[in-house]
C-alpha cells in the first residue's frame, strides 16, 4: 500500500528567546495536518535552538570589611582605617562599586606635655 505523505501545518514564528539576558533556548512547532489513521508520520513537530542575547549584568561584589587598624598616633587626636578588597567587578552595566576604605577619628589618651617634664630634665642635667 502507498503510504500518504504526512501533511504538516507551516513553522510557526520562533518563540522568544527563554532568557531575558545571556544563552537561552528558542522553539518552534508545526502540526499534523493529517488524521492519524493515514499512517504514522516521522517528521519532527518541534525544533530547539541556542539563542544568545546582551550579557546580563553583573553586580560588584565586595568581601567583610576588615579590623579596624590601629589609631595612627600614640596619643592625642589620629585616624584608623578599614578596607574591604572587589572579589567581582562589576561589568555589562552591573552596580559599581563602593567605597573599599572608611576611615574614623579615634583618640588615645593626652598628650603629655607642661612644666612636669621640664623639670625633670632640669634636675638630670645639674
């Protein structure tokens, strides 16, 4: 017996891309035209392929921030800093950066200074 040609609908348009950003997959589909008991028909109904749009953004990322160092001066008014280091730059129009060092005031105890030493110096030199 002649087996009848399957007869298929056209391709339907290629759906959109399954990513909003980067590699994803697009399909199309046809269907059977038909009726089932004119045969069994092989060809394929559905089609799959890659598409690739604009990379998705990435973000900056920063690690913990660091101790606080110590204040800078043995005594009076100084500074201590903290650092963080970027584990990821930020690229494709992801965040940037923020700062990496913060800095604060910090006291230690005062100064000595006044008449208290100078006399002590006085009675060493004699």
């Amino acid at each position: 017996s002649d087996t009848i040609p399957c007869l298929l609908s056209p391709w339907s348009e290629w759906s959109d891309c399954s990513v909003t950003c980067g590699k994803g997959m697009r399909t199309r589909q046809r269907m059977l035209k038909s009726a089932a008991e004119l045969g069994d028909c092989n060809e394929e109904l559905e089609q799959v392929e890659k598409c690739m749009l604009p990379e998705c953004p990435i973000d900056c990322e920063l690690t913990e921030w660091s101790q606080w160092s110590e204040c800078n001066t043995s005594c009076g008014k100084g500074h201590m800093i903290r650092t963080r280091m970027i584990k990821i730059e930020p690229q494709f129009g992801g965040t940037a950066c923020p700062e990496t060092v913060q800095r604060t005031k910090c006291r230690v105890r005062k100064c000595l200074r006044g008449p208290g030493l100078e006399k002590r110096r006085w009675k060493e030199a004699r």
